[in-house]
C-alpha cells in the first residue's frame, strides 16, 4: 500500500473515532436531561394571574367624604381628568349618544343607572336606589368594583380624595340646573369625626360575676406593676385598694401623665373603669399604660366586682 494510502486510512480511523465520541456524548447529555429532575418545561402561552378581588366598602373601610370640598372644588382639574380617563367610553354633551358607557350630562343629580337605552348589568340595577348625590358618587368612583360588586365598569377608581371633590364638581356642571351645593352645616357634619360610639353599661353582668376568676386575673395580669393591700406602695402603676369609687387618677405621690391628668378627679364608676379595662389607650390617648385591655365584657366586670371588694367601703354596685 502506498503512503498516500494509509494516510487516507489513518485520517477515516480519526475522522470515525471523533465521530463517535460526540455522537456518545450526545446521548449521554439527552439521557441525563431527560432523567435530571429540574424546573418543568414551560408552557407555549402562560396566563396572567387574575387580579385580586377589592374589598367590598363597607363602613369599616372609612371613605373620606368629598362633601367638604365640593364647593371650593377645582373644576378645571376635574375636567381635565375626565376628558383624559372617561371621554373614552362616555359622552358629555346634552343628548350625546351612550358609547361604552352611558351619557354623563345631568348625571350628578339624576336617577342612579337609569339612563334611558343603556344597557345595565345586573350588578349595578341593584344598587340603583334613589338618585347621584355626593355621597354615593363618592363611593361609586372612589372604587366601581367594590360599589358593585360585577359590574362590567373595569375603572380602577379614583383614591385621591381631592380629586374625586374636582371630578364630580366638574360632572355637575354638566346639566341645565346642577345639584345644589352641600350646605355649610352640611359641610361641617361630613368634616366631623364620627361620635364615639357609647359602651353599653357593663351593671346587667355584676348578677353573674365571678369573683374569684376576677382576683385570679389581677393576680396574674395586674400585680406585677400595682400593689393591692391596703396602704401599698405605688409600683409601675398605682396602688388599687379602694379603687372602685375613689377619684380617678388621683392616687397619692403617684406621677401620671398628662394623658390622663386630663381625666383625673372624676370617680371610678363601674362603667368608667369598664371603658378604662377594655382599651386604656383608647380611653386616654397617650396614656403609658401599655395594656391591651380586657375585651371580654364578663371578665371586666368579674375583675371589677374583684376590685370593688378590696376595698374598706365597697360601693354598691349596679
């Protein structure tokens, strides 16, 4: 054989032999992904997850009433709001035709989803009582979806509470004669915090009270910072003998703060102490009492029945 010959052979024996070594490898590496546990293919199209539901409003939730600021409202940023956000789906001129949504012309003030020709889902017919006011449009932008739970308005809303004042003072321009302006007194009610809610009197349950469940948990809740026995000094807190009856916050040669300095000098009824036991920084904002307080209705007034018999003159509770 010549030379040119085996060199030929020589290069088909490399050739073959590198060949077979990436064909072997090939194998290896697919036999080790399919058996290689690992993340799952991923599917050709995904979707996205569905948006959480928002919560419905309820009087928990707390909207801030835009009665107040309706009648220094901005309505040129009302306006423009509305032509960015809502002209979209809605027209605004008298007579205008329903498009996604319907007509808003005289709606602030007219019949809550009743626009003659447009088609309402059953979401929004329930909640169609009565007539657009402050309020309700208030609610109804603030957040469609929990004003209506399925109604097909997908609007996020409107969170600013200013701003929601600059849409609907604008939106009530929108009609021959617009809705009349919130009264001062008006104004002042929606401005107002809420009244505290009064505690229903805590004397029905001294018939059935527990005395000793009571003293149990002062003992276990209470002495580590008050004293109990006669005479006691005052500790974190102050001596409790007699407390029941005595004047609020006026224990001798304690210091307490100005929180409930406030409050001091009026006598420890049992419903005072009750509203005392249940929140103390809710009775006396600032107070540096740092005790959640006893929720239970019976058990405060176990422990107060317990208070009232440590004493030398228990009073006569109701």
């Amino acid at each position: 054989m010549s030379k040119s010959g085996k060199n030929s052979l020589l290069f088909n024996k490399i050739a073959a032999g590198v060949l077979t070594t990436g064909l072997i490898l090939w194998g290896v590496n697919r036999v080790t992904h399919v058996f290689t546990p690992g993340e799952p293919p991923k599917p050709a199209a995904t979707q996205p997850a569905p948006a959480p539901s928002p919560a419905p409003v309820t009087a928990s939730t707390a909207l801030a009433s835009i009665t107040p600021l309706i009648a220094s409202a901005d309505v040129a940023k009302g306006q423009a709001l509305v032509k960015q956000q809502c002209a979209a789906c809605h027209t605004l001129t008298p007579g205008g035709a329903d498009g996604m949504g319907p007509n808003l012309y005289n709606a602030v003030g007219g019949p809550m989803f009743a626009h003659a020709g447009f088609a309402y889902s059953d979401a929004v017919k329930a909640k169609a009582k009565g007539n657009w006011d402050y309020d309700n449009l208030n609610a109804w932008l603030a957040a469609p979806q929990s004003f209506a739970p399925g109604t097909r308005m997908f609007y996020a809303g409107i969170k600013n509470t200013q701003t929601r004042a600059d849409v609907v003072a604008y939106l009530r321009t929108l009609a021959a004669t617009p809705l009349a302006l919130p009264s001062a007194t008006q104004a002042s009610a929606a401005a107002a915090p809420p009244p505290a809610a009064i505690p229903p009197s805590i004397g029905p349950l001294f018939a059935s009270v527990d005395i000793a469940k009571g003293q149990a948990l002062v003992q276990q809740q209470c002495a580590a910072c008050h004293t109990l026995a006669k005479g006691g000094a005052n500790g974190m807190g102050p001596n409790l003998y007699g407390i029941v009856g005595a004047k609020a916050f006026s224990a001798p040669g304690f210091s307490y703060s100005d929180a409930v300095k406030a409050k001091s000098g009026t006598p420890w009824t049992a419903d005072a102490l009750s509203a005392w036991l249940q929140s103390p920084a809710t009775y006396a904002p600032g107070t540096r009492m740092f005790y959640p307080g006893i929720k239970n209705d019976q058990t405060r007034a176990d422990v107060i029945a317990y208070l009232n018999k440590n004493s030398d003159n228990p009073a006569k509770l109701p």
